[in-house]
C-alpha cells in the first residue's frame, strides 16, 4: 500500500490576476508533489480560492454585478493560469462551493457551543486590501504596515477566538516538533515576535460588510477570513465536525502547507489553534516559502511591478518559466526575477548545457549508428566517472527535493549535464568515428551518454515535465522510473533513438533586450500622445452629423484592472460592453488607483483601431475630460446597463 503525502497551497485571493510571486507558489507545489508521486507516494494536492471579504463586496457593488459573478471571473482566470503552468493539483477548491460554506458554518457553530468564541465589540483601524485590523501604534504614518494604504476607523460588533487559551499547548508542540515550522528562521520569528509576547483573542466574524459565509445564529454576522479560508484545508477533504470523510481520514493530518512567508502567522498560530480546538490532529509541517522580487521590490500589483505568467510563457515557454523559478528562488532567501536574469538563465542552462547536450549526442547517434543504440563497452577511468557522478546526482537530488529545496536539485542536474557535456569532450566521438577499430568503443560512449542523459530527463519530472518528455522521446527511453536511478544502465541496447531537435532555441540577448526597451518606448510615447489628445477636446474644426455618427461609443463596467509594468500613468482594465469584455490601455493610473477604478461605468470609444502600448493590447478608448491636473473619467447621471449605445 503506497504511503500517502497529502500536500496545498494557500487559496489564492480572488480579487485579481494572480502575478508570477503568486505563480511560483503553486509551481513549486507542483514540483513537490510530482516528485513525491515518483516515489511512489499516493499524493493528494490541493489548490484553490478565497472568495469572501469586503474588497470583493466592495468591487462587485462598483461593478453592477453579484459577488458570485465577480469571483466566478476571477478563479476561472486563476485557474487559467494555474492549468497553464501545467501544474498538476487534485482538487481547486473555492470557499464559495457549497460543501465549504456548510462546514465552516458548523466549524463556527461548533468552537462557540465550546465556549472558544465570544461576542465582543472591536474598535481599530482596518485595511480594506490586506483585510486586517490594526492598532494606532502598529501604523506606518497612518497608514496599513503592509500595503502601505489608506486605512479606515472601524468600530462593530464581533464575534473573537480565545486564542490566549491555546498558547502554552502551541508552545509546546512547536518545541516537540522542531520541524513543524520551516524554515528555521521562520520559526523563530513566530515565537519571538508573537507567541512570546502573549496573543490576542482573534476576531472571527464582522458586521460591516454581507460578503460571506453568514453565521446561523446571529443574523448580520458573517464569517470573517480566518475560519473560512484556513479551514479549507480540511473541508475539501470532505471533513465535517460532525463526521470525517473517507477521504479525510485517509490524508489528514497535512503533511505539508506551502505558503508565502507573508501569511506564515495565520498558518502557524491561528490554523493550528482552530485544530486544536476542534481536537483534530496538527499539519506535519508549514513551509514559508521566500519572495520573488522585481529588482529590491517585493512584486505588486499596487506597486506597477508586477510580471505576470502568461506572458513569460508567451515568451520563453511554460518550462523555462518554471525552470527560472524553481531554480531561481533560494531556500530560506528572496529570490528576483528579471528578463535579463531569465534570458541568461535561459541560454546558459537550458540551450547552452542541457539543449546542447541532448542534441548533439542523439545526433551523433544518428550519424554513426542510424540511431541505433550499441551495447556498453568496457569502461575506462571517465566512463566509471560519469557513472558514478549520474548515480550520485540521483541520491542528492532525492534529499535535496525531500527538503523542498527545488533550487539545489536542480543545480545538481545541471552538473550533471555539464559533466556529460564533459565526457564528450574527454571521449571524442567525431575521433573514435573515424577509426573502423573503435566503432564498439563509439557505441559505449553513446550509450553511456544516453543513459546519462536518461537520468537528468528522470530528474526533470517534476520541474519540467514537458522537456523531460521530450527527452524520452528523443533518446527511446522506456524506463523511467525514479527507482531505475539506483542503477546506471536501463537504456536497452538495440532500441531507436528519436530525431535530434532543438529543445530550447538560444535567444539573441541584445536584441531582444532592444525590441523590450524599443517597445517600452514606443508604448510610453503613444500614451503621452494618447493623454495629450484627451486632453486638448474638441477640435475648432466643424464636423457634420454624419462624421460624429462614425464614432461607436458605448457604457462599459470595468470589470478588473491592473498597472502596466514600467508605465506610471497607464492603467490596463478588462471592460465588459454587453456580451463582449474587451482589453484596454487608458493614461489615467496618476488619478484612479486599480482597486477604485473597478466597478465604475464609463464611457467606451469601440471602434478605434487596436494598438499594443507598452506591448498591452488596447483595444477601444476611455473618455475622460481633464481641467489641468484634474481628470476624470466620463459617465452617466443614471445607471445605464454596460453596453448601451451612446448618441
């Protein structure tokens, strides 16, 4: 009976497009669990999102749609992405489906029947993006210390969590399981900064806002954040405190949350008080994963630095996106992502090293041998090298992953085709092919690089499957195991290799580098001149009725937006105009923020030629009229549905 691994990440937010900080996570998720499922463990993984709070209740009321409707577009964008990525969870589990909502309201219901929720009043200062409350002191002038907005006085009825109840029991377990916190300095930071200065009771429901789960027993109350999202580890499980699930019983306890070091406080105090208080087991292990960077800045969608996943992929290709974030990112440091680093990475590693390497062995193959692969030979002093080095790639790389850290193993399988890429140049295969005499010597030297070769594409599963595949195609493999990796030699003798092509094209550096940088320049000019003609108004030229009736002008609701990377005044929004949604790039990011800017109805020019600013497809334009540093967009005094024409 395989031994279970059941492994998650934390539910994305649905408030917008996830960036490629966000992405990693669920890639490197991925990675583990591909890896566990070729040890062959029986791997639950899970994904999802958390669909309630009062950013979205909020953002859907702006847009004239049901909350339901703006989360179903944003987790199916999430998704998307994630599907993409070619990540391969088991289950998306979103805390609007309705098996959630009803055990987190018998989860409720059960933690206040035990006395571990109260009724209170909460006074303080609330972040409306981050969700959190804070105190006057824990402010940054003024303002949330995480996100660094605006935040609110707020002041309602509530229902908190005794979590002072619970503190010396989590204590405890974090002492007699040094592991379960990783890593290290993660652990550390937990209990000196909040476990050690004593917890606070936990606010669990909220009045002010209707957007999700409602408590049973008290109308107007709902379900804030930290039940409803936390709990979904357990509730996709089938898991109920009136009954457990098969499924439940067979995986929980988690052996595995992967989550941003960011919201490593939720998990590693509030979640596992809440299982202790319903008398459920503890998650084996909370990994805080570092930040991918955008240059020194942590990457944000609020500080226009945001990259985003589709469009690597676009790019460079999904595996040499995951490849660069997998290796990328350090264990415990933050890691950063740039075009430069990637194209580096990119030629170095991939068509440099690996591309190089595969190509021209199984074209030597087919050259010498009509691809045919020879038996092995007798072995010289490099043959049992590489051999023994393969064999111990295979042993690092399995420890390396056991611990998570993705960045060494594949350090690891990368010298491993450096050495084989050395082997060819200590054997000579174009030299022994000349001499009839050696040609049995030739064929063990391919041999062994197949096989060689066999064992990065073994190693490469789970970070990059696709390019693995190829690999196995390429050089004939049948086995691919990870147990095959204990033995150096399962390629069969007498089987065909495949043709030899390029698995990654070497990218021209300098000019791509250029046509990035011209196409950034191209863009920011056509939205200078973009801004300049909205706003100079009308022309003193006279037009005729028939010249207005050529413009198509329609009520549009903007349904997400986003700053556009490098650009300081362009925002770009999805705009729904009736049964279409269309892209659009507008010079207005120096006067609407993206969170305000959603919901609003504006009025849409529909029938101007596309452009790409910025290399953002724009496809209309957003009128606004402007008196010198005021701009505001155009509307109408009624709510008009979005699609109605305009004359």
């Amino acid at each position: 009976m395989k031994e279970k691994y059941y492994i998650t990440t934390a539910i994305a937010y649905t408030s917008r497009k996830p960036h490629i900080g966000n992405t990693y996570e669920v890639v490197l998720t991925d990675a583990i669990a591909r890896y566990k499922r070729q040890r062959n463990y029986d791997v639950f993984f899970l994904t999802g999102t958390d669909e309630h709070g009062q950013k979205i209740g909020e953002a859907a009321k702006e847009s004239g749609i049901t909350p339901q409707q703006y989360v179903d577009g944003v987790a199916g964008e999430i998704k998307n992405i994630w599907n993409l990525m070619n990540t391969s969870y088991d289950h998306f589990i979103r805390t609007t489906d309705e098996y959630h909502v009803k055990a987190v309201q018998q989860i409720f219901n059960t933690l206040y029947e035990q006395g571990d929720i109260y009724k209170g009043e909460y006074e303080g200062w609330y972040c409306v993006p981050c969700e959190a409350f804070f105190t006057q002191t824990q402010l940054v002038d003024g303002c949330c210390p995480d996100c660094g907005r605006e935040v609110k006085k707020t002041k309602e009825e509530a229902y908190f969590f005794k979590m002072s109840k619970y503190q010396d029991r989590l204590m405890k377990h974090i002492e007699e399981h040094p592991d379960f916190i990783q890593p290290e300095s993660r652990k550390r930071e937990m209990i000196n900064n909040f476990l050690k200065p004593g917890l606070q009771d936990l606010c669990v429901s909220r009045t002010s806002f209707d957007w999700g789960i409602p408590v049973t027993f008290d109308n107007g109350h709902v379900i804030y954040v930290w039940i409803d999202a936390l709990s979904n580890y357990i509730t996709a499980l089938g898991y109920t405190p009136e009954g457990e699930s098969d499924l439940y019983k067979k995986y929980w306890p988690a052996d595995v949350h992967v989550i941003g070091k960011d919201i490593l406080r939720f998990h590693t105090i509030y979640w596992p008080i809440m299982l202790m208080a319903l008398g459920e087991p503890l998650p084996k292990q909370i990994f805080g994963h570092p930040w991918l960077l955008a240059g020194a800045d942590k990457i944000s969608k609020s500080r226009g630095n945001a990259i985003y996943a589709d469009d690597l992929v676009k790019l460079f290709g999904v595996d040499a996106v995951r490849y660069y974030l997998l290796s990328e990112m350090p264990y415990a440091q933050d890691g950063t992502i740039s075009y430069e680093n990637i194209i580096n990475r990119y030629n170095t590693d991939l068509a440099n090293i690996l591309g190089n390497l595969v190509n021209r062995t199984v074209a030597m193959q087919q050259k010498y041998f009509n691809g045919i692969i020879a038996n092995p030979c007798d072995e010289e002093e490099c043959d049992v090298d590489l051999k023994a080095f393969a064999l111990q790639a295979a042993v690092v790389c399995g420890e390396k992953m056991d611990a998570f850290k993705t960045a060494e193993a594949l350090s690891e399988i990368m010298n491993l085709a450096r050495r084989s890429n050395k082997y060819i140049d200590e054997t000579t295969p174009w030299t022994l092919a000349k001499d009839e005499s050696k040609k049995e010597r030739l064929g063990g030297v391919l041999y062994n690089l197949i096989e060689s070769i066999r064992f990065i594409a073994v190693l490469l599963m789970p970070h990059m499957p696709e390019t693995a595949e190829n690999i196995f195609e390429q050089i004939g493999a049948t086995e691919r195991s990870w147990e095959s990796l204990s033995v150096f030699g399962h390629t069969v003798s007498g089987t065909s290799v495949g043709q030899a092509t390029a698995l990654f094209a070497r990218l021209d550096e300098k000019k791509m580098l250029e046509e990035i940088e011209n196409s950034i320049k191209k863009e920011q000019e056509q939205a200078k001149n973009a801004t300049k003609e909205s706003e100079k108004g009308a022309t003193a030229e006279n037009i005729s009725i028939e010249d207005f009736a050529k413009l198509q002008m329609k009520i549009g609701l903007v349904l997400e937006s986003n700053r556009v990377e490098g650009a300081d005044k362009l925002l770009v929004s999805k705009i729904k105009i009736g049964d279409e949604v269309r892209q659009i790039v507008s010079g207005i990011a120096k006067h609407y923020t993206p969170e305000d800017f959603v919901g609003k109805k504006v009025v849409v020019l529909t029938n101007l030629k596309p452009v790409k600013l910025r290399g953002v497809l724009s496809e209309g334009m957003i009128l606004a009229a402007s008196d010198g540093d005021k701009l505001g967009v155009l509307t109408t005094d009624i709510d008009l549905p979005d699609g109605t024409t305009i004359r």
